[in-house]
C-alpha cells in the first residue's frame, strides 16, 4: 500500500529502467504544490498509471519461423472521457516509455480540452526489419491482444513513431472483424477511404507551427527570414519544416536516425521529402552537407524542433543550443536537467504537451466525424485546430505570465487541474 504522499515506483518499474517515466513524474511533482489544495488528495492518481497490459505477440514470418515481440497498451488516466494516444513501434520501447508517454498524453489532452483520457501503446520491435506482410501479421496480432482495451468509447489508438494509416487500417479491420461490423471510431489517423480525416497527416506538424508562430509573436522575433534546425524527419519533424518555410524560414539542419544535414543558406524540404521517399534514408541527398551527429545541437538558429525520441536536449548538449526558442514536436524531448540550463539562458521551450497536441486534435475531430458520418472540409478542420492551438497557448502564456511559471509548469497546472477536477467530482467508487 502506499498513502497519498509516499513517493513510490510501482512495483513492476525499477530505478534502472524507470526511463521517461521518472521525468514524468519530475514534472507532476514540480506542479503539485501549485494546483489548488483541494486537489492535492488526487494528484497521487497522476503519478500511476490506471492500468497497464504486457502481451506476447507471436508472428510468423515469411521464411516459416515463429517469432515473438513484447507489446504494450496503458491507460495512465480516463477520468475525462476514454483512453487516447498513438501507437509506437520501436526496438527500444518499453513499459516505463509506454506509462510515460500515456501520462504526457493524460495532461496533453486536457491542455487542448479534448474530452479525452491519456493512454499509448506499443511494440518492442524494429520495424525496419519487417516486411509488409510480417508488419500486417504483427499489428493484427497486437490488436487483437489488447482487444480487451480498446473501444471506440473506451480507448483510441492512433499513429505514433514508425506507424501509419496504413497501420491504423489493419488495427480498424482487425477489431472490427471481432465485433462483426465496422467499427471506424476505434482508431483515428485512418486513411481517408476508411473514414479518416482530412488534415490529420499534418495536424501535429502544424500544431507546432501554430504554437512557434505565436511564441515568436510574445518575443518579437520574425518568422520570415529565421533560421530553424528539425531533429527527425518523419511526420511531425517533415510537416512543420514545410510550414516554416511557407513561412519564409529557411531549415538551417535536419538530423534524422540516418543523417545529419546542414546548409547555412536553406535545406530544400520537397527535394528531401522526395530523396527519403525515395531512398529511405537522407545519406547522400543533394543540398546538403553533412556533419557530425553532435554538432546539429549547436546549429546557428532561432527555432530548434526536437521531433524525434525522449531526453534528447540533455545535460550533456544544453548548453550548447543556440536557438532562442526551442518547440517540442516529440514527446519528452527535454530533461530536467537541461531544462534548468535551458532556462538559466533564457532559451524558452514550448513544451510538448501543447506544442505537439495538434495530432490529438485532429484526432479528435477524426472520432467526431466517423461518429456522426459527416465530414468536414479541410479548411475547417486546419481552422479549428489553428484556434484551439492558439488558444491554448494564449492561455499558458497568461498563466505562465502572472504566476512566473515556465510555459511547461503552466502547461502542467491547467492540464492537471482539469484532470483532477474531473476526478474530484466523479468521488471514490465503490
Ligand atoms: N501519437 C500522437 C501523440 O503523441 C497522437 C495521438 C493521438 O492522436 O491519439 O500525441
């Protein structure tokens, strides 16, 4: 047993494999003592996950053999409505990753007022190492052993890194095929034949734009003209590079797992977008030169956009960012530790609970549609999300402004705040 005010890891996570999770935590406690004291007896409920399935997937591959990967589905909190959250595959994922990114999304979607729970799945796998029927075998596989999780009232799967509509198609026909019926709500980020939704493949990429662009207006610092590093290149790392130069930025560097490319005088987004297509790697794209992997943390810049994996800006290469403003496309991009370094340097970071909560957006304008059949245009949906991106920062900023609170803690006291206020009034059952 442990009372409200132990701090504890479950029993299941050590100290040496707490991972992301042990920041997570970092963070809920930073904002506790801040919310309002009548939520203090609650704020326990944030530092576990609701609950937390390991399954076996067994697939067989295409030379006969049977193989098996671990995968993982959380729900860190549904007290404002069903679990939501993407589905990652990756050779490094695992548990503690899997409860930590679900807390992020429990405070991300309550930071963007989405009447969303916080939840995340994933698979210990390299997907690169698949073929597409052996990537078909293993997501319908995994769908069908969290079966018993998810729901398109329960909890919504969507993409997260390395999966796709594609991916999303089979998760939908997997759990459909059990109920018998089509079942379109229980996934969102579908192809748009299976009920989809126009804009969500660039929804997180330009809820990073919208949040840069309005932090950049608070600071007095043009977007015409500024200098932006990308770390990854996959959707979000991809979408927002392409929205700052519409803007008239230029992409000084990007770094993905194969490449780090830098050219002073602009990268040529379409020409690399086309390249990786093309190539499935950015070794060798036209240009561009390339430089050492360390070196991309001390670009020349205005704007950095970590869109890749967590704890990336750490101890070790904070002091080294020379962007002014640094806008957390990933989940958990940014330490503890480097935050202090960061803020001792006056860098600001607009954190990923808000600056990358345009997909969950667009996710939930997705599960709206496919539950009323009526779509909307894309230009309603980019304006919808423009506002409440917006919006929400407005609202952090405010808050971050009177109480002087880094925009991250704000984020957290409006996130955790709603959270627990939803959870106060529900009571104790039974
Ligand atoms: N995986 C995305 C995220 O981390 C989107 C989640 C969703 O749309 O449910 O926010």
């Amino acid at each position: 047993m442990t009372t409200s005010s132990s701090p504890h890891l479950p029993s299941y996570i050590s100290a040496e494999n707490v991972g992301p999770w042990h920041i997570y935590l970092h963070q809920v406690d930073q904002v506790a003592p801040l919310l309002d004291k009548s939520l203090w007896p609650w704020v326990e409920t944030l530092r576990r996950p609701k609950r937390a399935l390991i399954v076996d997937v067994p697939i067989r591959l295409d030379n006969g053999e049977t193989a098996h990967f671990e995968g993982y589905r959380v729900h860190h909190n549904t007290s404002r409505g069903p679990g939501k959250g993407g589905i990652r595959y990756h050779q490094d994922v695992t548990l503690s990753e899997v409860m930590a990114l679900a807390g992020w999304m429990t405070i991300k979607n309550a930071v963007v007022n989405v009447p969303f729970g916080g939840a995340k799945g994933g698979i210990r796998v390299d997907p690169r190492q698949l073929s597409l029927s052996e990537l078909e075998r293993l997501t319908r596989r995994y769908t069908s052993e969290i079966g018993t999780m998810i729901g398109p009232d329960k909890d919504i799967p969507a993409p997260d890194m390395n999966t796709n509509a594609q991916v999303m198609a089979w998760m939908m026909d997997t759990y459909s095929m059990g109920e018998g019926r089509t079942v379109t709500g229980v996934v969102t980020g579908k192809p748009l034949a299976l009920g989809g939704s126009l804009g969500r493949q660039d929804a997180t990429g330009r809820g990073v734009f919208v949040t840069a662009r309005e932090a950049a207006k608070k600071l007095g610092l043009p977007i015409a003209g500024a200098r932006v590093a990308v770390q990854g290149f996959g959707n979000v790392g991809e979408a927002s590079a392409r929205m700052f130069v519409e803007a008239g930025a230029k992409i000084v560097a990007i770094q993905d797992v194969s490449a780090t490319l830098y050219n002073p005088a602009g990268l040529d987004i379409k020409a690399l977008k086309a390249y990786h297509a093309a190539e499935r790697t950015l070794v060798g794209a036209p240009g561009a030169e390339s430089i050492a992997p360390q070196d991309f943390w001390t670009v020349p810049c205005e704007f950095l956009v970590p869109a890749a994996l967590e704890s990336q800006i750490n101890q070790y290469n904070a002091a080294g960012v020379q962007a002014r403003i640094i806008v957390e496309g990933a989940n958990g991009p940014t330490t503890p530790e480097a935050e202090a370094i960061l803020a001792e340097r006056d860098i600001l970071v607009v954190p990923d609970v808000l600056a990358n909560a345009g997909g969950v957006t667009v996710s939930y304008f997705e599960w709206v549609q496919d539950f009323s059949s009526f779509f909307w245009s894309e230009e309603e949906i980019n304006q919808r999300l423009e506002r409440i991106m917006a919006e929400a920062f407005g609202a952090i900023w405010q808050l971050a402004d009177d109480r002087k609170l880094s925009l991250r803690t704000a984020a957290f006291v409006i996130g955790c705040s709603r959270v627990l206020e939803a959870r106060l009034v529900r009571g104790l059952y039974p």
